[in-house]
C-alpha cells in the first residue's frame, strides 16, 4: 500500500488520469477577452461535438426550464450567459472524465454522483439565501467537492478499500480513516487534480477546504458553502458520498455565513426544490 507521498506523486504524474477537454482552456481564455461574442463561444463548444450535444440537452433540460427550444449553443449563450454556459460545459466535461469509470462494489458510484448533484444544487441555494452573486460558481464547486474520492477509487484502488474498511469497522466519516490510515485525505488529492486542470482558485479552495475546519481568518465564502452543502445535504439523505455519517458544522462558517439568521425550515425546503430539479443532470449525463 503506498505511502501518503507515494499517492501524491501518483496523482501528480500518472498519464491516464483523465485530463478536460480543450474546450474548457478555449474558453477560458475567449471569457477573458470583453470582444468575445457569443458566437465564438458557441463555435469553441461546438468543435466538440460529444460534449455540446451534453450542453445541449442540459440547456434543454427541465432545470433550466425555458419553454421554446433551444437549438443551438450560440443560442444559449445568448440566454443563460458566458459563465453558466461554461459551468455547463464544465459539469459535463468532469461527468465525462469520471462519471463512467468502472469502481469498486463496495462504492456506489450512482450514488456518490447522486450526492454531487445534489450537493453542488443545495450550494447554488445557499448562496442565493446568503446573498453570494456567483451561484454557478457555487453550483461547479458543490458539483466536484469529492472529486478526490472517484480519483482514490479508480486510481489507488488498494488504498481506497483499505480506507472503506477501517471506515465500516470504526463507523467514522471516510474522512477521518483516510487521515488515520493514508495521512492524506480526498480533499488534498482533489485539490492536486484541480490544480492539474487548472481549475480557478475559488474552485480548487473549495474542493481543499470543504471539511472546513479553520478559523475566521481562513474563511471563504464558497468554501463555507460547499461545507454547509455537504452537511445539508447529506441531513437529508440524498446520494452517499461514502459514508452514512453526517460531519458535524463550522462554527465558523455558520457564523460567517449567518445561517443563525436564515430560517432553516424555509432553506431546506427549497434545497430539496432544487436537488429535485438538478436530478435532471444525472438523466441527462447520463445518456
């Protein structure tokens, strides 16, 4: 079994972990120039015809909920803008590299998808009931915040099972058996494949910083979200992302988020509305 800096390595050089489509580099940089039109966003998407027919489809699907047609991608950049856009075409190109991996039976992987959807719409809600403008941000980061655990369970296969049976026999958060057993844990090997796709700052913070455990000076406002997400959502059983146990909340973060001010009943209820309605995603990714 390799040791923590033997895994590091691993996911730091290994060829045939997947890598994002050009695309997303394309439009990374189109969306940093202000003459960018939405034509040539819709060009840029469309020279991969796979992944903008997943746009497509996306764009079509009941979460968005527009009532014509939408027929090209141009077109729906024109409606939803140059951000969601990507955030769409960055959700199925994630899905694409890892959504299909054959794993082990003892990790549900529908499920764990089933919980990342769920979690990246509870934190596109909670940004909105605190008052964060980027919500598709949000959305991206609660989508890949356990990224790491599809990487250990498709790369280091002994090691992940090694961490799934310490985690039955002690009943404890996968987490904690990772700590205990790797001395590296999901949120740093997700944060090495953010940093080897080049994810912005926000995102690769949020997928490093989602077990929240810092203090006020360390404190994000997307990684508080993601963190109350993930508790959220996992309170009210949607998907498993590999354990039955629920973390316990920042204090930091609800404080910093002031959830103590946002009634609780109300923001629930409308994050069951929108895990509902992201369930879509999952049909849709998945066909």
């Amino acid at each position: 079994m390799k040791n923590s800096l033997e895994i590091r390595k691993t996911i730091e050089t290994v060829s045939n972990i997947p890598t994002l489509p050009i695309v997303i580099e394309k439009l990374t940089k189109l969306l940093q120039d202000p003459k960018t039109s939405a034509e040539d966003v819709g060009k840029a998407i469309t020279s991969d015809q796979v992944l903008a027919s997943k746009v497509l489809k996306l764009v079509n699907s009941a979460f968005y909920g527009f009532p014509g047609k939408i027929s090209t991608v141009t077109h729906a950049v024109v409606i939803l803008g140059f951000s969601t856009v990507k955030n769409i075409v960055l959700t199925a190109s994630i899905f694409n590299a890892f959504g299909k991996k054959i794993t082990e039976n003892s990790f549900d992987i529908e499920k764990f998808w089933l919980h990342s959807i769920a979690c990246s719409a509870a934190a596109q809600c909670i940004s909105r009931h605190v008052g964060h403008i980027d919500k598709e941000e949000c959305f991206i980061a609660g989508l890949i915040h356990d990224v790491g655990k599809v990487v250990m369970c498709n790369f280091l296969p002994v090691e992940f099972q090694a961490v799934l049976k310490d985690r039955e026999q002690r009943n404890c958060l996968l987490y904690q058996s990772e700590n205990d057993i790797l001395h590296i844990t999901h949120e740093d090997i997700g944060g090495i494949i953010c940093e080897r796709w080049n994810l912005p700052k926000t995102l690769q913070s949020a997928v490093k910083r989602h077990h929240f455990k810092g203090t006020e000076k360390d404190f994000s406002i997307v990684d508080g979200i993601v963190h109350a997400a993930d508790i959220f959502v996992r309170a009210l059983d949607y998907g498993n992302g590999g354990d039955n146990k629920i973390p316990i909340m920042s204090e930091c973060v609800w404080r910093n988020l002031g959830l103590k001010e946002i009634e609780l009943t109300t923001l629930l209820h409308d994050i069951s509305e929108e895990v509902e309605k992201a369930s879509v995603f999952m049909q849709v990714l998945n066909s």
